[in-house]
C-alpha cells in the first residue's frame, strides 16, 4: 500500500506543477491578444515634434557636437545614436493681412466680403475666423481654406473683425493675426 500512496503522491504533484504552468500560459496568452486589441498592434505614439534628445548640450548651428562621438537622437519614440541632429523647421508665421483694412467703413451693406492676405511659403492651409458684435463679440465663421483669401456673405451691418493663421503639413498652427475691424455706416 506504501507503494500505492508513494506513487500517487508524485504523479500528483507533476501534474499540479504541469496544471499552474498551463493556467500561466494562459493567463500570458490572453494579455498579450488583449494587449493587441487594445493597443491595435502598435505602440503607444510619441508626440516628439520638433524635439530631438542629445546628451550633449553643446550643439552648433549644423545640429552637431564638432566631436566624433555619437550623440542620441530620438526619432518617432526610437533612440538612435548619430552624430548629427534634426530639427524641425521652426512653426510658421501668421500672414499679414491685406485687406480690407483694419478700420474699414462700408458705405452700403454688401452682400460679400473677401478677406485678403499675404501668402506664407510653407503653409498648406488658412484658418479664418469672423466676429460680427451684437453686444459681445460672437463667433460666426472658422473656416480653413487652401488659398490666401476668403469670401462670405455679411450677415448683416453689424461692426465684425477677422483674423487668420496658418497651418502647416504637420498640422501645426501658426499663432492667429490681430484682429482687424470694419463697420457700416448705416
């Protein structure tokens, strides 16, 4: 009988220890698929516009350290090392705007009002903003358009003013114009 309970005792227990290494393999197989689904098979985005890491902070004007050795540059979340550092073109400037000019009196109500300004090589896109005051100064458009002028029909003869920025291949926005006012006489 001694022989019966020694022999049941380690074909017991292998097949505990066999038990927990199925049930934790499991358990990883099933985080990882949730893992996926969750993160959609990529890794987490890194938001590094326009900054690159050096452990070096003597850089000159070209992005590099005039020395041999590799500096780190982070590139899409990814150290590499390099002896020479990017960086992104600085952020845009806001076009100047042309007309109408700041100030302008309308004589008569028109039906259309083009908002004109200066052209900013690099820029893919213009936001434009309109304001019409009615008491307070209320938002009535934003629009973005591909070319340096905007077209509307005023909505009525209240005083308005715009402004407009641009935007980048990157998407990033320029800082906005100064607000440029017009009115009516009637």
């Amino acid at each position: 009988m001694s022989g019966e309970n020694s022999s049941s005792f380690w074909t017991t227990l292998p097949g505990i220890l066999t038990g927990l290494a199925a049930l934790i393999t499991a358990i990883g197989g099933i985080w990882l698929i949730y893992d996926q689904v969750v993160n959609d098979g990529n890794e987490p985005e890194i938001d590094n516009q326009g900054i690159t890491g050096v452990d070096n902070p003597q850089v000159d004007d070209q992005g590099t350290t005039g020395e041999d050795e590799p500096v780190h540059q982070v590139t899409n979340g990814v150290i590499e090392n390099s002896t020479e550092v990017t960086v992104d073109e600085p952020i845009l400037s806001a076009p100047e705007q042309v007309s109408p000019a700041d100030g302008t009196v309308f004589d008569e109500y028109p039906n259309e009002i083009t908002l004109e300004w200066t052209e900013v090589p690099g820029a893919t896109i213009y936001g434009v903003e309109v304001e019409v005051y009615l008491g307070y100064w209320g938002n009535v458009i934003t629009s973005y358009v591909t070319t340096n002028s905007y077209t509307f029909s005023s909505p009525g003869t209240y005083p308005g003013r715009w402004r407009v920025w641009t935007v980048d291949s990157m998407d990033r926005k320029s800082e906005k114009s100064d607000w440029w006012g017009y009115s009516y006489t009637t």
